[in-house]
C-alpha cells in the first residue's frame, strides 16, 4: 500500500490518512479516517483493504488534494555516511567503513511535505540536498536485536536531507546547518515494506535540472536498516512515526565537479526505486 | 514565580499546572490548571498572581505531589563548550573562545522529571553529568535580535545533560551519547525572569558524593543567553516550551582528577543561585 496524510480539496483544519488507489489507470486517495498512519497500520491490514475496495471509486483524484508529510515524528534521525563509494578494481570496497553509525538529529520544525517548498535563507548560502530512504518505525522498539527489528517498521518514504554545508561546518556539531525551518521535506507517501521489498536493494537517484547526479544501491550501504534499528534501539525507544533516515550515497563524479550550491527556482527530485519520487522545489524568504 | 507541573495525591491522568507558593515557611502548589506554562504565561502574570492568593491556603504540600518536567518541549537544543576555562593570571581568558556556539539535539525520549531516576544502561559504561541552565522558551521566535530575544523566554530551569562519553566519542556525531531515554532529567520548577534575575550573573554548581564538583558563573560564558536565543532563532523556528541548554562548567580540577564514571546508586544534585536544586538518582536497568 502506499499510504498519505492529505487535506482534501474542501480544505479542513485537520489532515486526514489515506490510501493512494490506482482505478482504471489513474491514481485516487481513498480516506482512511483522522488517525496517523502507525496507529492504522497497528490494526492490521485486513481493514484497511476493505476500506480501500470499498472506497476507491467515489475518491478524489491524488492530483487535487494536497499531500503532508506521511507521518509527524517525533524523532528524525539521520545517519552520515553509510554508502560505501567507488573504488577501482582490486581495491576491498570494505577498507574505509567505519564500526558503527554517524548519527544525528533533525529537529520538527525540519519537516516539510512533499508538495512544501523549501525556503533558501537569506543566510545560507551553501545549501544542498541528500537524497535517502527514510523508514518509518510502526511499532514501538527498544532493544531490538536485527532478527526482529523490521518488524517494527511500518515502511519506507522518502527524504531529503536539505543541509547547509557552511552552518553545518561552523563547528563540531551539524545541527545548526541539518536544521533550518523546512529542510526536510518528507514523502509522498509510506510505502508498506510488503510493497517496498528488500531494503538492501534499492536504486537511490537524485535528478537536479534534469542530470542524474546520484545513482546508488542500497546493496552498498554499510549499515542495513535492520541494523540501524536495532543499533538505535539499543540507546533510546523508538516510537511510532519516528523517521530514520538511512544517509545519502555520493554524488556521482560529474556531479561533484559541477556542484553549486541550491538557490531560488531550483528544484530537486529524489527518485528511489518501489518508492517513488520526491520533488522539492527552493524559493527565497524574507531578507 | 516557580511554575511546575505534577500529579496531585490523588494521582490522575493528566499532569496539572502550578505554582510554588510559600505559605508560613512551606512550599504548597497551586493548582493553575492543565494549560502548559506557556500558554500561561502568554495570558500575563496578573490573572495567574489573582489564583495563587485565592488558592494558596487550601493547596497541597510541595512534598505530597509529583513533580514532572516543568515544560515539554518539542526540541531540546543543547551548547557544547561555552565556559571558559580557568586561565593562569596574565593570560587572556578570551583567547580559546569559538567564532559560534557548537550546538546539537537531545530527542524527546530523553526527558525526565525532577523526581525520576535515571537509568544506567547496560550497555553504557561512560556515563557523566553536565549541570545546565536550561532556557525555556515562552513566545514563538524567528529571526529576533539579541536585543528583543529575552522577551521571548518564558524563564529558567536545571537540566542535567546525561551523557555517555564512550558513546558519544564512537563517531564525529554525539547523538548516540546524549539520547539514552531519560538523559535530560529537567526541573524542578521554571522561574520566571523576575525572579531568576540577569542569566549572566548565576553561580552553577554541581554536588557529587557531598563534594562540590563545579562550580562557575554564567558570567564566565562564552555566548550569553540573549546571544543564544538570537543565534537558534536565525536558523530555525523557536517554539513555546522549546529548551535551550546552555552548556556545563568545566568540572573543578580535583573532581576532574577524581572522576569516575556514574553507577547505579550515585546521586548528582545541579544548583543554580535562584533556580534550585535539581538532585537526580542513578539506579540499575535490565542488563
């Protein structure tokens, strides 16, 4: 299933959950009702494949309502790197991977939604994107061993980690440039993992004025998902909707060498395979 | 005034704002409701000094109800190094002052309330106490000048930044270190700014094994609260309840000589000169 927060096309203080449908080719949300996508999927599928059959013909097209984020988690977190890169033949692709995870944290005033723009500060002038799979824990998890860590998740989005490198490097810490208002636009949807398939084994490609500059597997991650989850479980409870994002590969060489820096009237899609594609578009704020 | 929110003795489901009144030499609460501090405090002072003289002769002991954190924030924003340290005469103590705050997040499962022990994982055998003055933020700020940004704090409060070292240390990222679920012990009360007075003229101590282990004025701050304030809120949106600490004192010399690390049965008591006590209990988890 791919599932949606929406506001419907006759507005309504409140986002409701959905279901995206395709009927006779084109592509309908069916409601689902106000509560969140974890306390849905908890229930188990079966209803919610009811409530999809019996819905879908009378729902709104996908094209007139407005997406949310998927999920408002309480927790965003990151990894650094955790994409191995390219080594010419011979050479043990292993050699530099480190013992264990890079981790950090995005604050909620980070989360965007996939139709949000996101606001280049007037102060930041080194902004870039981070193309990743983002996983969606469905089922509260501390202290998980890898064996039963996928079983606490719920599926799989999309994120992109918009980072300032210049905020980011002023010190030891990247907070500063990871958490800009904005700078984690999130979505479209959570794909269920019977739909998503096997994690380590997923094409990451970020496509900016229309060149592919990222294109990686995730058969190339140090750290599977299963691992991350287990190894975060360790430290703190994770909580349904918590979100964690799994790194981005490198850009590709042409792509490092032609780099600048996002400004206004850029836009970014992320493209991961079973996943979909997430496009952000960047605009100017306030001086 | 001292603001707290706790369970009555009767217990309850919901946490219940207060206020700290002392009535012939003891503290009582006033019951103020179940809004958030902030929400309080953004009604004025006047309407909340009218229900604690209509309420203070019949309210509570202090020492009968449970206190919980005094606010719950939707981002814990941390300093890393923002003392100086001790110099020998002559030297400028200015000398080794940072151009920016290192600054970084401790997630929502990480809070605790004054009366809660904190866990010493398994898993963790590195652990420390940093004692912080934790601001709390009382109006929504985004891009406010040093000048206006104390408006915006609702008052003051203690954390204790738990940390494991070893953890912390394992990548270039302190996250693991710092989110341990219940590692920011906060409390016991927020007091407001006409009692807390000029954040830049407060002693921190800390008091470990009956020995005073720091002890050093905010005066001696590298980046003053105002600064701060004004420094997150160029970067991201500052919510009411929102915590900023404010970084620890270097331990004294002796007790950094002495230091070894927490165990299950330690006590920790961080002071701060007009906001209290906050003494926080280290006991054993599941191994």
């Amino acid at each position: 299933m791919r599932l949606v927060r929406y506001r419907s096309p006759l507005g309504g203080d409140v986002a409701r959950s959905g279901a995206v449908v395709e009927v006779a080719g084109v592509d309908r949300v069916v409601d689902l009702g106000a509560d969140t996508l974890p306390e849905l999927l908890a229930a188990g599928s079966a209803p919610l494949h009811a409530a999809i059959a019996a819905g879908a013909a009378a729902a709104p097209l996908l094209s007139d309502v407005r997406l949310e984020a998927p999920v408002r988690p309480g927790k965003i977190l990151c990894l650094g790197y955790n994409y191995r890169g390219h080594v010419p033949d011979g050479v043990d692709p292993t050699a530099d991977d480190p013992d264990f995870p890079d981790v950090f944290v995005k604050t909620p005033n980070t989360l965007g939604g996939p139709a949000d723009p996101v606001v280049v500060p007037a102060v930041a002038d080194d902004v870039d994107y981070e193309g990743e799979i983002a996983v969606v824990i469905g089922r509260r998890a501390k202290d998980v061993g890898i064996d039963d860590a996928l079983d606490h998740v719920a599926g799989f989005t999309i994120l992109n980690d918009v980072s300032d490198r210049s905020w980011q490097r002023r010190q030891s810490q990247w907070a500063m440039g990871k958490c800009f208002d904005g700078f984690a636009p999130l979505g479209p949807w959570l794909v269920t993992p019977d739909e998503a398939g096997d994690p380590q084994d997923m094409l990451v490609e970020v496509v900016r004025d229309g060149v592919v500059t990222v294109s990686q597997s995730t058969a190339t991650t140090i750290f599977s998902v299963a691992f991350v989850v287990s190894y975060l479980s360790s430290v703190m409870t994770l909580e349904p909707g918590d979100i964690i994002s799994t790194g981005t590969p490198q850009k590709l060489p042409a792509a490092q060498g032609s780099h600048r820096p996002l400004r206004p009237g850029d836009a970014v899609t992320v493209r991961i395979e079973r996943l979909g594609e997430l496009t952000t578009t960047f605009i100017g704020g306030p001086a």
